[in-house]
C-alpha cells in the first residue's frame, strides 16, 4: 500500500512538473512576442527605407528616407488561427527624403503677337530633375498584426501620406519640338510657363512586413511598400509616380 501510495505520489510530481513545463513554454511564447499579449503593447522605433519606381517613365527614379515610427495595438487578439491577430495605429515620420531622377532641359515659352502674327517666345533652357529632397509624414497606418510564433509576427497594412519636396516634384517638360494650336509639344509634353508639378505630393501606400523579436522588448523590422506619389491636381501638372516599391528596415522598442 505503502509502494502504491509512494507511486502515486510520484507520478502526480511528475504531471505536476510536465504541466508547470508546458505552461512555462506556453508564457515564454507569449512574452517573447508582446503582439500575442492582450495588454495592447506600445512601441517606438527607427527605420530607413528605400526603393524605385516600377511604371514607364519612372523605373530610373530612386528613393531613399530615414526617420521615426510610433505604434499603438488598439485591440486585443481577435479571430482564429493563422488570422489570429489585433488591430494598430501608427505614424511615420521622415525628416530626411530623397528622390533621385534623371535631368533633362526644359524652355519655357509663350505666344507673342508681332507686327499682327503670333510668334513663339521661349526661353533659355533650362536643368530640371536630379535629386530633390525632402520631408515626409504618413499620420495614417492601419494595420493587422498576426500572432505569429515565438520570434516572429507578420504584418499588413494600408497608409496614407504627405511629402513635400524643396522643388516641384516630379520633374515636368521639355524642350519644344514645335507649336501648333497655342500648344508647345516637347518630349514631356506641354512647355508653358505654368505647365508645372507642386511641392505637395499625397503618399497613399499598401505593405506587408514582419517584426522579428529579439526580446520581449525589442524587435528588428523588415517591410515592403507599394507607394503611389501624385498631387492630385494641386499643381498645374499631375504626372506623379503611379508606383514605386520600397523597402524597409528597422529597429523599435515595446512597452
């Protein structure tokens, strides 16, 4: 009696210490990755992202920004299995933005009336493009963190924001090739003296992305972005870049 009692006693140890060990593993998976949390973690971070345009006319532009990323989990986990997941909010912000473009010449000309005919006036021609730089703020990231596993938790996303350039961007004309109907047909199109872009551009984006946690603190980030850069008619001309894939690397702290 003595013998099965000490047995009992024994192999309940021994459940006891399997099920301390799973519910171990299980918290060790929940802390190392705070998106798994139902506590709506906070997190802060660094980033640099880069890229190119991918549509005709814009594949030779390049972009390169750096700035600062703030994030707030507004729901706890919600759904089931790989879908598993909460809601964020958050806000980028990129004091330094680059865009690199090629040059060409431009002329600006109107129409002149001499001796009772209009004649073309232009004049001397002129660079356009090269790098423009910039600034940058999307106040508007929404987006679906998935549980993930241990170390990792995938992301998508939709933003949308606002760059403003120190010249008008993109780059818009070129030299005439010749004038009919008030018209100046160049290798961009129209010349006139108001035929130009604005230094507002909006930045409506989609991405995908991935957080990698090296504690339960701190994460090292890699995403990609589809961003489209247009004006929307703030300028006299809209040629915008319709869209450009961009890269991301980062680093950020969760609270």
């Amino acid at each position: 009696m003595r013998r099965t009692s000490f047995g009992i006693s024994i192999g309940l140890a021994v459940l006891s210490c399997v099920a301390a060990a799973q519910s171990g593993s299980s918290l060790a998976v929940a802390v190392t990755n705070p998106v798994r949390q139902e506590d709506r973690p906070l997190n802060v971070g660094a980033l640099v992202q880069g890229g190119f345009g991918v549509t005709e006319q814009r594949n030779n532009f390049g972009f390169l920004m750096a700035g600062v990323r703030g994030g707030k989990v507004l729901t706890g986990n919600l759904g089931h299995g790989m879908m598993r997941g909460n809601f964020e909010y958050g806000v980028e912000v990129f004091p330094f933005w680059q865009s690199y473009t090629p040059t060409s010449l431009r002329q600006n000309c109107t129409y002149v009336t001499v001796e009772g005919s209009q004649e073309a006036s232009c004049s001397a021609p002129f660079k356009i493009g090269g790098t423009f730089t910039g600034a940058s703020i999307t106040p508007i990231i929404l987006r679906w963190n998935f549980s993930g596993t241990r170390r990792w938790a995938p992301w998508v996303q939709g933003a949308g924001g606002l760059v403003w350039t120190n010249h008008k961007y993109p780059a818009y004309g070129g030299p005439p090739a010749n004038a009919t109907g008030g018209i100046f047909i160049g290798s961009f199109g129209a010349n006139g003296a108001n035929d130009d872009t604005s230094v507002w551009n909006f930045t409506p984006q989609f991405g995908v992305g991935a957080h990698y946690f090296i504690n339960a603190h701190r994460s090292i980030d890699i995403g990609a972005n589809a961003i489209h850069i247009s004006s929307a008619s703030l300028g006299d001309r809209n040629p915008g870049v319709n869209a450009s894939v961009q890269f991301t690397v980062g680093y950020s702290w969760w609270k």
